[in-house]
C-alpha cells in the first residue's frame, strides 16, 4: 500500500492558481466532478504502478493538477504502457458508473461527472508529450524505432496535436463566447513541450 508522507506532496504556486480559476469560473458541480476526476485518474495510475512494483518519489500539484513522480529507475515499455494507459481506463470506469448512477437517480449532477471524466479520460490519451497518450506513444515507438526516434517523432506529432487543440479552442471559445479550456489547455501544452 502506498503511503504518503508530507515531504512527497510538492505544492507549485501555478496549483492554487488553477484552483481559483476553478472557483471563479465553475460551479459547484463542475468543481467537485473536475477534483474527483482527476483524483480517479490519479488514483488509476498508482494502482497500476502499486501491481507493477513501481516506487513514487512524490506527487507534485501544478497549474496542470496533479503529477506523480517515479523513482527514476528503469521500467520496462510495457509496465510504462500500463501504468500510463491506468488513469484514462480509470477515468472511463468512473463515467460509466456515472451513467449508472445516473440512469437510477436521475441526478444532474452525475452527468456532469460523466462529462468531465471522459474529457479528462479522453484528453490524456491524445499522442503529446507529457500526457497519457505521448507516453504511450514513445514506449511503443521506443520498442520498434529506439528511443531517439521516438523522441523526435513525439515533438513533431505533439506540436501538430496542440495546434489542432488550439484552433480547436478557439472555435469553442467563439461557438460559446465563454469556455477557455481547450484555449488554455493548448496554451499549457506549448508550454510544457518546448520546456
């Protein structure tokens, strides 16, 4: 069982930050979908690292929400696939409780979690680096072209990915007149990928 001590958790100024965008700009609903959302995630991420063996070094809270670190030593492509894969599955096994629960109690506000799960779910997939998918996709090119092709693959598709969020954003944010996520997403994914 993982157990967290408090030199583990890493609180950046960018986390409260994200944490009064949310307040400021989300509803009550909205805000406790997005914490048990990404804690699902999380929460994913660690089971699978907790079956693989895998120490965490700590859990960092940014302006992109939650991290977690490794240990630094070496784990097997298909570990990194698993644990990496973990957090979007859990994502989805949340939202399909959601509907559930939804379908019985016909609460709105399970909607709104099902929402949210599967966007984060599904936003951790796409192929960038940093996220879910990138880290996906380099493990699987890293088995059949090395690591420095996988590398320099990544930076190329990311870049095409966070241009296509980008526009995407601003579609949204034009269609809406109000929502800034994906804008802001893509913001932070260029951010991250040419550090």
């Amino acid at each position: 069982m993982i157990l967290m001590k408090k030199k583990n958790l890493i609180f950046k100024p960018g986390f409260f930050l994200l944490l009064a965008v949310m307040v400021f700009f989300l509803d009550y609903d909205a805000i406790f979908a997005t914490v048990i959302s990404v804690a699902v995630h999380e929460i994913g991420h660690l089971t699978a690292m907790e079956f693989f063996h895998i120490k965490m070094k700590n859990i960092a809270f940014s302006c992109s929400g939650m991290n977690i670190g490794y240990d630094g030593k070496y784990t097997p492509y298909l570990q990194e696939i698993a644990v990496a894969f973990s957090g979007p599955a859990a994502n989805m096994f949340l939202s399909l409780l959601a509907l559930i629960i939804f379908k019985k109690a016909e609460d709105e506000s399970f909607i709104i979690l099902l929402a949210i799960s599967t966007a984060v779910g599904i936003f951790n997939l796409l192929p960038v680096k940093y996220l879910d998918g990138g880290k996906i996709l380099h493990c699987i090119l890293s088995l059949f072209f090395g690591p420095r092709f996988a590398d320099a693959f990544l930076i190329i598709i990311s870049k095409i990915f966070i241009v296509l969020i980008l526009f995407s954003g601003l579609y949204l944010f034009y269609m809406s007149g109000y929502n800034f996520t994906l804008l802001l997403s893509a913001v932070w994914l260029l951010y991250v990928v040419n550090r």
